[in-house]
C-alpha cells in the first residue's frame, strides 16, 4: 500500500533516459511526416521552454522555430523570458502580436469574459502556429503536461492542439525534473505558472491548489486507480481530492475531441480503429 | 547458390546468434521486408548462424483493424522471396498468419527457400493498451524445432509469461528458447526502462529453472506515442546475461551459444529430470 510520503518518488525519473526517449519521439514523427521541423509557440514558461529544448536535443536548433505570440496585456517578463530561452537554446525566435487580431473580433463582442477573451487568445496562437507550419514544413510541437491535461486546464483546440505532444504523459513536478536537468534557465524553471491571459492570474490560485498537490493526487487516482477516499485516506485534503476528481471528470471531453454519432457499422475511430504510426 | 547450401551451424559448434533489433513501419510490408533483407546482408557479413527479428516485424505491432490488410499466407511470395534471401543462415521473422480458420501473430524460421519452423502466439495479451485477442486467433500448438543446432523453442512475447510452456519445451529438450518481443517501454527512476525489469527477471529465470539459453529480442520505435524499448539480451543456462543491446536504437547484437552450457547445466541441476507429476492438489 503507498503511503503519502511514497509518492513523491514514484515521480522521480531517470531525466536522462526521458530526455532520450522524448528526443527520439519528436525525431521519429519528424521523419514519419516527412517534414524537417517543428514551431513551438513560447509562452516564457516551463512546459514550452522544455518542449522547445527536446525539440532542440532531437532535430538541432536550426529545425526548431520558436514564436514569441503577446498579446498587449500579456507580462512583459513573458515575452522576455521566451526571447532569453530562445537565445538560450539558440533557435530562431519571431515575436507576432496578436492584439490586432484579438481585438478586431472583440470590437464585434464587446460585453466578452475575461474566460472568453482568454480562449480567443489560445486559439489565435494556434491558428497562426499551425499556420507557420505550413509556411515553414513543420509540425507544430504541443507544450501541454499530463496536470494540465488531467485538470482539463486547456483551451480546447488552443493551447492543447499541436501535432506531436512529447510533455503530454509528465506531470508538471517531472516536467520540472527534465527542466533542471537540461540546464533551462531558472528565471524559466523557477517561475510561478501563469497561462497569463489576464495580468496577475497564476495557475495554483486559479485551481485552488497547487501543482505538487495535483500531481500527487493524480497519480493515486489516475495511475495507481485509488478511489477519491482512499486518497483523503492518506492525508490529502478532502476538498482538494473532491475538486481534483470533478474537475477531471468535467472536462474528459477535452481528451477525446471527436464526438462522432455512429450510424453505421463502421465509424470512423469506434468500429475502424486504423492506427497511425 | 546460397539458398541451396546447407545450413551453417551444426550440432556441437559455437551457435552464432544475431538478434536484430530493428524499428518497423506500421502495416508497410513491402518497406520492412526490404530492411529485412539489408539486416539479413549485414547479419551475413558478420558470419551471424542464426538472424532473429522481433515480434510482427513484417507488419508492426499496433495494427488493430489493418491487421487482416497485412495477413500473408505462409507460402506467400514475399516470404518464399525472404525464405531464399536467408539462404544457410536461418532467419527467425514476425508477420501477420493467414491461417486455415483464423489470423495469427506468428514468427516463422526462414532458411534455402523453405520454412523450417512456424509458430503461432498462444497467449494474446488483451489488457490495458495490448488488444491482440481482437484481432488474432490464439495458436493452439507448441512445438520443439529439431534444427541442425540442436532443439530450439519458439516463444512470442506474452508467451513467456505463462511458464509452463518454457518448461514443457525445455522437458522436450530444447536447450535454446527464442523470443521475439514488441515491448512498449516504461520511463522511471531506475538506470533502465521500468518494463525491462521484469523482462530479465523472467528470461533470467527461465534460463535458470529450465538450464537453457533465452534470447530475446525486442524491437524499437514508435507507433502513436507508445514506444518500443529495445534491450534485446542474450541469457545463458543458469541466468546470467552475455550480451544486452542498448534501449532506444537499432542494433544488431551478435552473441556466440554453446548449447552444451544447457546439457552441463542440466547435469549439476537436475530440475527437469527432478519434476513431479504425482503431486496432489490444485489441476495445473
């Protein structure tokens, strides 16, 4: 039986050898599409500092394109810490604003949320990132972590859409692990998390708990299959698990995007499952 | 010229072994049976007596609904084309079996243009992201091969799980057990892929138990997002590992067996000779 004091090490990896495999994945899809690179959109965060660093580590810098996408509320720091890694890791590194584009749609919805104004943000760097990679015969690379996937704390076909993933089976404490052992700059790594969509948000005071306590609890019910009681069991916050288990519930949809009504005996990823390599 | 010659290895010599621990296109017959025959040329020029391939390297592993796309008749022209390009050194591969009454996963031995042994998998692991029972028929036969080396078992993947059937190969003395793997590997803390614990754990013991050679063979690569950890290795009678390929590239792992180890080892430690069948309690 794992105790609490257990966990934490359950989530140590071998960082060289996940370094290695993360490589060797972004490589393969590489030469799998047949396209010579990849675009990482660079939030000045952690998960695309180190998305962009396998990226780096499996194609060379000169294959991967990073883009620096503000919009005029995002952090200065943001922007400043994405160029610095950029320059840290030695690739191309474009800044695009993205206000114009943002504000021209909201100037027909001006009575829009903060939550909606945000979306549109993800959404604008997708398109434009998706876009980048037709221009530039590339993949666009995901910086979405196995917390932030669980959690459901994502814009659907935003933040989380890319073409290849290396972060999406890492809680975020091993997306830190990896971080620090590919030497990212600490002003990246040590950092508060921040989708920065509006001034001042951060991540663990949007969810109410913080990135340790998911990752822990994740792991208990996702990859061991402890019931939600047997988590508090161990010394976990009963309304930390209880919000941790509804949040991973509510959002489900956004693991699986395409709902397709079946009608016929043979629908597309229900009755043909045809694998990709 | 070669495919008339006799077969390299013999009784009583050193047995070359290669395992070819290769990448595979998903459901590309065609691409992977031209790397195998550049795996075969290379496994040639480094005097290899015997050539392994991981399990479904003819087709990859993850085929779900493709696989009855890539089933073969074992007397299919690109097998017979294999079959003469082995010539006398004898080349163990996996393809999708079209079979009599169902599709298998089987592995075939491939030798002058003719097949000198086939089996089919007969333990189909369908649990978490393994879905083979789906779509394959489990094999219902298990069968020592009398090859010139010596006797040899056949034992895909899952197969090696289930223990009794290393020991009733190793009864009918065989003293070499082969097995071509596709095993998804697991990232922890340790030095190796996770999964690879538990595979020497258990090619060791059955090394032990049974007092005969295991090889095994894994592929590398990866087929949407799961990956295939290598780590093929050699293990003589009595446990201990000779030769290990490394976890994440293709490799060509060449290893000399002395399979009278086994008859030595199965003389110090009468195990099978020791095995009781009159022991009451739980059937088997």
């Amino acid at each position: 039986m794992i105790r609490r004091e257990q966990v934490a090490g359950r989530l140590v990896l071998n960082a060289p050898l996940a370094v290695a495999v993360l490589a060797s994945f972004i490589r393969d899809a590489a030469e799998a599409s047949g396209l010579p690179g990849v675009v990482v959109g660079l939030s000045g965060g952690i998960d695309s500092a180190l998305s962009a660093a396998l990226a780096v580590q499996a194609l060379g810098a000169e294959r991967v394109h990073g883009f620096v996408l503000p919009y005029r509320t995002s952090s200065p720091d943001s922007a400043q810490h994405a160029c610095a890694l950029a320059e840290h890791l030695g690739i191309a590194c474009r800044t695009l604003e993205i206000s114009p584009m943002v504000d021209a749609y909201f100037t027909l919805e001006p009575e829009a949320s903060a939550d909606r104004r945000g979306n549109k943000m993800a959404r604008e760097r997708m398109a434009i990132l998706f876009d980048m990679a037709k221009k530039l015969d590339a993949l666009v690379l995901g910086t979405s972590n196995k917390t932030e996937i669980l959690l459901g704390y994502s814009t659907v076909f935003g933040d989380n859409a890319s073409s290849l993933n290396p972060l999406g089976d890492l809680y975020k404490c091993q997306v830190r692990q990896l971080s620090r052992h590919l030497n990212l700059p600490s002003e990246v790594v040590e950092k508060v998390p921040s989708a920065d969509l509006w001034p001042g948000q951060t991540d663990e005071n949007e969810l109410g708990f913080s990135y340790e306590m998911a990752d822990e609890v994740l792991y208990l019910l996702f990859d061991q299959g402890l019931r939600p009681a047997e988590v508090v069991d161990r010394g976990y916050d009963e309304d930390v698990v209880g919000r941790i288990v509804s949040l991973e519930q509510r959002f489900r949809y956004k693991r699986r995007l395409m709902l397709i009504a079946r009608i016929s005996g043979s629908a597309v990823n229900l009755d043909q499952e045809i694998p990709r390599d | 010229m070669l495919a008339s010659g006799p077969i390299m290895a013999e009784a009583g010599k050193p047995l070359k072994i290669g395992l070819a621990q290769i990448d595979c296109r998903l459901a590309e017959v065609e691409h992977n049976a031209s790397r195998h025959l550049e795996w075969i040329a290379r496994a040639r020029e480094a005097k290899v007596d015997l050539l392994v391939f991981p399990e479904l390297s003819l087709t990859g592993y993850r085929l779900l609904h493709l696989t009855p796309r890539v089933a073969l008749r074992p007397e299919a022209p690109l097998l017979q084309r294999l079959a003469k390009a082995a010539g006398a050194m004898p080349v163990l591969l996996g393809f999708v079996e079209e079979g009599e009454t169902g599709v298998h996963n089987s592995a075939v031995l491939l030798a002058r243009g003719e097949t000198l042994h086939l089996h089919r998998k007969l333990y189909l692991p369908t649990y978490g992201l393994f879905q083979e029972a789906r779509f394959f028929a489990a094999g219902q036969r298990l069968e020592p091969a009398p090859l010139p080396w010596g006797k040899t078992g056949v034992l895909i993947c899952e197969d090696l799980w289930h223990p009794e059937l290393a020991r009733r190969l190793a009864a009918a003395g065989v003293k070499l057990l082969i097995v071509p793997s596709a095993g998804p590997g697991r990232i922890g803390a340790g030095a190796l892929p996770d999964n690879h614990e538990g595979w020497e754990v258990i090619t060791r013991a059955t090394a032990l138990l049974n007092a005969c050679w295991v090889v095994y063979c894994n592929r590398v690569g990866w087929e949407e997002g799961c990956f295939y950890s290598g780590g093929s290795h050699v293990v003589r009678p009595g446990g201990e590992v000779i030769a290990r390929a490394p976890v994440l590239d293709e490799h060509l792992l060449v290893a000399e067996l002395d399979l009278r180890e086994s008859d030595r080892l199965r003389g110090r430690l009468p195990l099978l000779d020791d095995e009781r069948f009159d022991i009451e309690g739980p059937a088997a």
